[in-house]
C-alpha cells in the first residue's frame, strides 16, 4: 500500500505527539512554549554539545542505562525505592525528569535556577535507612556524585553509538564540562570535567557499587513489565535491549543480564539504530522543543 505525502505526514505527527505526550506529560506544549519562548540569557549557547546530546532520540537508549547503571549504588537505589514511587507511577517520575532537563539545557538561566532549586529541596526531604542499617540521604554530595556520574557517562555513552551527529573527542569533554554545571548547581562537589576525569571517578565509585535485591527488581520492572500498551512492547524492548547491550561487563553480571555473543552485534544494535531513527523521524514536527528527554535522575 502506498501511503500519500499527507498520509505520511499525519502519520509523523501523531506519531511525534504520542511521544512527546508519553515523556513530556501534559503540560508539555506549555512547559515547551515556556523553556523556548521566554527570553533572556541561557547557561548553554546555541553552539554547546549539550544541547545536541539532549536534544537526539539516543537519550531513550541512554536513560535506561542511567537507571539501570544507578541503581548499582545501595544508597542511591533505596532512596529510589523509598521515594520515587517508579513502580506506582513511571511516566509521572519521566515527565519530571524529563522537563528538568530541558528547561536546565534550553531554559532562561533563571528558569534553570528555579528547577535546580526546586530539586535541591527535595533532595534535601530525601533521606532514611537501608534494610542493612546504612543511612541515606539524597542530598549527600558524594551520592550525588554517583548519580551524575552513572548518566553522563550514560548519556554520551549512548549518544556516540546512536546519535545522529556523533560529538568529536574534543565536545565529549565540553560535554562533560557542561553537565559538570548542572551538577555544582545541584550540590556536586567537583564533578568531572572531561572524558579521563569521568573514567576516574566511576573507577573509584566501584567498589561501593553491588546489586541489591532492590537494585534487581527495579532492573525487573523496567526491561520486563513497564506500563505500556502492547503495541508499544516491541519497540520499547529495542530500546531496553540496546540499553543492556552498552552497559560494561561490570554492571551488567550483578544484575543478571548477560552478553549473548554475537545476537548483539548483529540484532540488536542495527535495530537500536532504526529505532532511534524513526523516533527522529516522528519528532521532527515538533522540535526544536526537545523536551522529550530520557529516564532519570535516581
């Protein structure tokens, strides 16, 4: 059956709006009008990597693994656990996510503020106990640390496989330099700068990392039983799959999701990547609001 231009065309933009409904919730078109309308100053200019990282359909890939890849710190997961209500209500916790990140990347300076401000409070209410008696708290800067760390690293991780326009070495660290903003603003204490500074710093967090049986719930829920309609299972488990596919070794084996040599390689990625390219496709008629940014802040 051949499809006419206009057949093709509404089918992009009811496409594009279903998922930008999905991640950006409904207040969406007005959060979009707000972060891209107002005038005023921003933190990152025109030109900056940020902008084109958080602004491509990789993010979905990259913000499984963020979650996935943060739930290895006990303390970060049972903050999750305790408070996030991921389970009760995903697309909510998506939508806030989401909207942080595209106000604090394409936002007024002061809009950006005001959202970092606002996740700075709740961090602060964030805090209790694990079930092996070690305290929590989310405003705790070396966990905050941790945080950033898993999704920057996850972010680009994913960006340079599934991008659109893959950075260059020299943009990967001004990306990293660009997040490390966002993070001293939400209480980071000198996060990395740039590639080798990020490498480091996951280095020395992994010895504190291991899956609790939190950790391999929540890693349950979100690759096999997230709340979508059956249509939507197939191109999600795309997503999930591609998202498992670029963890290292070393995160995925605690969470019981192996390496099938070879199926990865020659499935999954070149399905990720017409995955990523039809997002792009169907959000084309709604850019440049690009608030459709992944999963996740733990």
């Amino acid at each position: 059956m051949n499809l006419s231009a206009p057949m093709v065309s509404d089918l992009q933009e009811r496409l594009g709006r279903s998922l930008f409904t999905r991640v950006a919730g409904p207040a969406g078109p007005e959060n979009r009008a707000r972060i891209h309308g107002t005038p005023g100053p921003r933190w990152f200019g025109l030109d900056r990597p940020i902008r084109t990282v958080h602004g491509d359909a990789s993010m979905f890939i990259g913000g499984l693994r963020a979650l996935l890849l943060q739930s290895l710190h006990p303390l970060a997961m049972a903050a999750v656990e305790a408070h996030s209500g991921y389970r009760s209500d995903p697309w909510a916790r998506l939508q806030r996510t989401s909207t942080f990140l595209a106000v604090t990347t394409y936002g007024t300076a002061d809009d950006a503020q005001q959202a970092v401000n606002h996740v700075r409070a709740v961090h602060d209410r964030v805090k209790g106990t694990t079930a092996d008696g070690e305290r929590y708290h989310a405003a705790d800067p070396h966990l905050l640390g941790w945080v950033h760390v898993a999704e920057i690293d996850s972010f680009l991780c994913a960006h340079q496989r599934y991008g659109a326009r893959p950075l260059d070495a020299a943009a990967c660290d001004e990306y990293i330099a660009d997040m490390s903003q966002i993070a001293a603003a939400l209480g980071v204490i000198d996060p990395p700068r740039d590639r080798a500074e990020l490498a480091d710093r996951l280095a020395a967090y992994r010895p504190e990392l291991r899956a609790t049986q939190e950790a391999r719930d929540a890693a349950h829920f979100i690759l096999l039983h997230p709340p979508l309609p059956w249509v939507a299972r197939a191109p999600y488990a795309v997503l999930a799959a591609n998202a498992v596919s670029t963890l290292p070794p070393w995160a995925r084996k605690p969470l019981g999701l192996p390496r099938v040599a070879g199926v990865e390689e020659t499935c999954v990625r070149p399905a990720g990547h017409a995955l990523t390219r039809a997002i792009r496709w169907a959000m084309t008629p709604l850019r440049p609001s690009r608030t459709w940014a992944p999963p996740q802040r733990a």
